[in-house]
C-alpha cells in the first residue's frame, strides 16, 4: 500500500523559499497522480495547490500559487517536490501531499484521494 510522508516545512520570511517533498514507499509513485493541499490555521477546509499527473506529466495550480510553486517529480527516488517562492504569509499552512487510488490523474478537491500524508507545516512571518 502507498504510503506518503511529507518533509521540509518550517518558518520563512515572507519573500523566502522552501521545498517540500512528499516521499513515498510501498509502490512506485510514477503510478500516480500526486497532489499538494494545504490547510490554514483555523480553516477546516484543505485547498487544491498543485498536482502532478501520472498519464501524462502535466501538471496544475491553483491560481494564488501560479509563478510561485513548482511541482515536480523525481520518480528515481520515489520523491515529489514542491518549490514555493516567493512565499508570503497567506502562505502559512500544513502542507499535504495525497494520491487517488486509480487513473493517476489529478482531481479538483480532497474528496477522491485516498492515501495521505501527515503533513508537514509552513510559518511564513517575520
């Protein structure tokens, strides 16, 4: 079974970087589509940031992350990355990466991915 596990959050200045990785193990991720959601403090609801397709490599934003985030997929190491830059504080977040289980493309939303990571969190403030 897919497992996912998400590294690299931390606390940045608002304009500063990051990379995360979302890391997998149980099967090989090139199979799936991966996606990146994040949720804020307080919110309940997990946002669309960005995916990357299995079938065939494309990748989508959500439009407060387009020109600032790249995802891209290393399938050598089992390994997706997302590069956020110029981060800003509406950035502040726990940041997961998820797969659905099936047709390795991306969904709009949380509802039809079934594997998880644990998160891992982004403090953009100064």
């Amino acid at each position: 079974q897919l497992q996912l596990v998400e590294s690299g959050g931390g606390l940045v200045q608002p304009g500063g970087s990051l990379r995360l990785s979302c890391t997998a193990s149980g099967a090989a991720l090139e199979n799936y589509a991966i996606a990146w959601f994040r949720q804020a403090p307080g919110k309940t609801k997990r946002e669309d940031v960005a995916c990357t397709a299995a079938v065939d490599d494309t990748t989508t934003y959500v439009d407060s992350t387009k020109g600032r985030f790249t995802i891209s997929r290393d399938n050598a190491k089992n390994t997706v990355y997302l590069e956020m830059n110029s981060l800003k504080p509406e950035d502040t977040a726990v940041y997961y990466c998820a797969a659905p289980l099936g047709r390795g493309v991306c969904y709009v939303g949380p509802r039809l991915y079934d594997f998880w990571g644990q998160g891992t969190r982004v403090t953009v403030s100064s």
